[in-house]
C-alpha cells in the first residue's frame, strides 16, 4: 500500500506523473517497503508516495502463534478497480456510509470503486482526495469526521491496524483488510476467471485437527460453491494431516474427484489469507451428522448409550496443552479447571445433572478433573498429553510426528477416533460448557442442530463473564 506523504526532494527517488494509472505505474516496479516515488501534481503541489509493504510493515509481528508462517497478507502489485466481475461488491451490501481516516492508496481506490458501484455517501477530511477523484455529490470533504453517522449501516476504514476478526465485526477495518475483502477475488483469480474451471482448492494447513479440517471443509464447499466451483482436496491421498483412507472410513465428505486436474482446478494461494474476509467468515461452517459415515456413527451411539444413556449429563470440554504453551490470547484463550469449576458445581446443583462427561487432551486437566468431582465424571480412555511434554510454542500435531516412533499413521488415526468420539459425545449430552473458543467448541455446537438446553463458552482471555 501507497501513502502520501510531503515532497522529499533531496532525496533521490524515480519520478511520475500523477494520472488515474499512478499507482499501478508505481506498482509495475515491485518495490520493496519504504520505497519513495516522487510525484509530478498538475492539481497541487508536489508530492511522494511511499510503499509500505502489506505483509512486513502492516501486520503486527507477534499478532500470531509462532506455528503461524508469513506471508500474512497479499501484496496485491495487480489490481482492477474497473473490473465489476472480479471485485466482491456484495461487501457492501446494508452499507449506506463510508468514512476514513487517513488518505492512502487503497483509501482512495475504496472510494473510486464505492462512486462507481455504489450509491453510499462516503467521508474524509483530507480534501487532497480530490487530486485523485473528481467532484461528486457524494463525497463529503468536511474539517472534522462526523460523529453521528456510525451506525450498522456505516463502513469506517481507520489508520489503526484492524482485520475484523477481533470480534468479528467487518464494518470497521484498517486500509488494507478494507482493500482485501473487496479485492480478493482478484488475488485468487490472477487474471483468469471462474468460467474456466471446474474445481477450486487451496493447500490445506497440515496442523488442523479433524474438528477444524471438517468445518473448513463445510465452509470451503459453500464458498466456492458461490461461484460454481466444487471444493476438491489438494492432494489425490491426504487431507490435511489425514489419509484419504481415514477420511473415507469414518466420515462422508465428499472431498475428491477423479476428474479434477491441474488445468480445471483453481488453486487459491494461501488458506490463511483467504479466511481474513468477511466473504468466507460468513459462509456457514456449521457441520451437521452428514459428514459421519453411518457404520461409525452408530458406534458412537452405541457407547452413549451403554456408558451415559437415562442419566442427565453436563459435557465439558476443556483444551490445555498447546492452547497454553502456544500463548494464544483473546478468545482462544482457555479457562483452567479452577476457574471453570465454581460453574461446573452451579449447573449440577441449579439444573440437576448426574454426570459430567469431559473431553480433553490434557493430562492435568483430566487429573485436576477427577479430583474436584471424583466419580460423577467420566472421559474416554486415551493417550493424553500434558502441557510439560510441549517445548515453547509447539502444537500438538508436530509433537505426535515428533513421538510417532515409526508408527505416526497408527497413532494418528487413534487420536482422530477419540478426539472425534469426545466431540461427539459431548454433542449428545443435556448441556455443555467449554473452556473457550475453540474449533471443537463448534463441532459440537453444530452436530448438537441446538438441542442443548443451555451452553457456555468461557472468555477469560476477553473479558469476565458469568454463566446463568
């Protein structure tokens, strides 16, 4: 992304004109961050643009877990403003105000694109936008932003880093998750367009859990199924960290297709950066029993009701280990047994459950467990780790491959199994709590189709709620 700042003359930099091309002009040189471009005015004074890299210098450098690899964000040295077909327009759709703080490349770009497409109204206070746009009723040049239009119906794109995912709130954004979530579809595409395929796919992060593999699946298939496209995996023998042979034996996706090539498949770049939209945030992930082929369905049935069946029960699931060791914060932040117990022994009191059924991957949080409520809990026998056994920012897929002692397909098809079963199991009790956000926290609450009566999510990480 472009910023505008003072001429700096002294310094040696090439020289444009200033034209509706000029940053594209720009852009042709693939510059590197903090490259300077001098600008010829014919509508005022003289001015620079500056680079400042999408994926170095705009994105905060401890925003994510370290299992996380760059790049974080496109740079996007080609884009169309013109071009309707490719630029996500249904962003806009409720939206009735623009405003914006700072004047930058992708400001200005937003705003040419909202004139032209659009009927909203759009707000600054920098009037050196009409350098690049011409007079139009509905850009409002004022000395001072409004303060009585930021309402639902109000898309403010602030100088502050912001991606909307904080809280899931994509009417306020900074610069550059602004341009993503309408310029995206042209950074998938690069040139091409959706006629001229059949399939769509995108590498499948290897980390993912059977849990986050399954509702990226469900999200994926409504995603590209928007532009007529069905969802393949990757690659012909694995999903994910998952052998086909696994994923057809014991669930139902519909995950690949003989007739899927390289020529009739587009491949999106980059799943990470594909899920920092609006777009894909807002297309169902909910996953219902459909994905669970029959014969393993009805194993886990047959558990339920041999070990939990007439008996009111509270499901917990509490995840530690690599949630903790990762330092993940926010949201995903976990809530320890300490501070979950208090309201485990509320409900059971309050509500009458006879038995608490605990999912869990932690050892410690299974002892801690069973010495706070003893034999009203039950969890399934498995292979548990502890948050001790995890070096400093590790996750527990690379800690299976690293003890799989030859035997990683084996040991990781008996976790899937047992994660799976927990989950499921958990979806079939009274009422569940969970330690936070998580992808099993949705797993459940979509295979249960909302017939618990009631459920709770803790948010320690955010801020101090409490359960009724």
């Amino acid at each position: 992304m472009f910023k505008i700042e003072i001429l700096r003359a002294e310094e040696e930099a090439k020289t444009l004109n200033l034209s509706e091309n000029l940053f594209h002009e720009a852009l042709k040189y693939k510059p590197e961050s903090k490259a300077r471009f001098h600008v010829k005015n014919n509508k005022g004074e003289d001015f620079d643009i500056v680079y400042w890299d999408n994926d170095e210098d705009i994105e905060p450098q401890d925003a994510y877990p370290s299992y996380i690899k760059r790049p974080f964000m496109a740079k996007y040295y080609i884009y169309d403003e013109n071009d309707k077909g490719t630029l996500y327009l249904s962003f806009f759709d409720g939206l009735n105000n623009m405003v914006f703080e700072e004047l930058n490349e992708y400001t200005i770009v937003i705003s040419k694109v909202v004139l032209q497409f659009t009927d909203m109204e759009i707000w600054c206070a920098d009037d050196r936008i009409r350098w690049f746009i011409d007079e139009n009723p509905r850009l409002h040049i004022v000395e001072e932003l409004p303060d009585d239009i930021y309402g639902d119906d109000c898309f403010y794109i602030q100088e502050q880093f912001r991606l909307g995912m904080e809280d899931n709130n994509f009417n306020r954004l900074c610069s550059t998750y602004a341009f993503h979530n309408i310029f995206f579809l042209q950074w998938i595409l690069n040139g091409k367009t959706f006629s001229q395929y059949k399939y769509m796919t995108l590498p499948v992060d290897a980390t993912g859990g059977i849990g986050a593999i399954l509702s990226g699946y469900k999200r994926f298939e409504a995603a590209f199924g928007h532009f007529g496209l069905k969802f393949v995996a990757p690659d012909k023998d694995y999903y994910g960290k998952y052998p086909r042979e696994l994923m057809e034996r014991y669930f139902a996706a519909d995950l690949w297709d003989e007739n899927a090539n390289k020529d009739n498949t587009l491949w999106v770049p980059s799943i990470f950066i594909l899920v920092k939209t609006a777009f894909y945030q807002r297309m169902p992930g909910m996953m219902d029993k459909s994905v669970i082929a029959p014969s393993f369905m009805a194993e886990m049935d047959e558990y339920y009701d041999a070990v939990l069946s007439g008996r009111k029960t509270l499901g917990v699931l509490i995840r530690g280990s690599d949630y903790i060791k990762t330092g993940l914060s926010g949201s995903r932040k976990m809530a320890s047994v300490e501070q979950m117990a208090p309201t485990i022994h509320k409900w059971m009191k309050d509500y009458g459950y006879e038995k608490i059924f605990l999912a869990t991957e932690d050892s410690d949080v299974l002892a801690q467990m069973r010495k706070e409520f003893g034999k009203s809990m039950a969890a399934l026998s498995q292979h548990r780790i502890s948050v001790s056994d995890l070096k400093d920012g590790q996750i527990i897929a690379d800690y299976e491959k690293e003890h799989a002692n030859g035997e990683y397909a084996e040991k990781l098809e008996d976790t899937t199994v047992n994660y799976f079963y927990a989950l499921y199991i958990l979806s079939r009790c009274d009422a569940f709590m969970c330690s936070g956000q998580c992808n099993g926290w949705d797993t459940v609450i979509s295979l249960n189709e909302n017939r618990f009566e009631r459920s709770y999510k803790f948010a320690v990480g955010v801020k101090v709620e409490r359960a009724e």
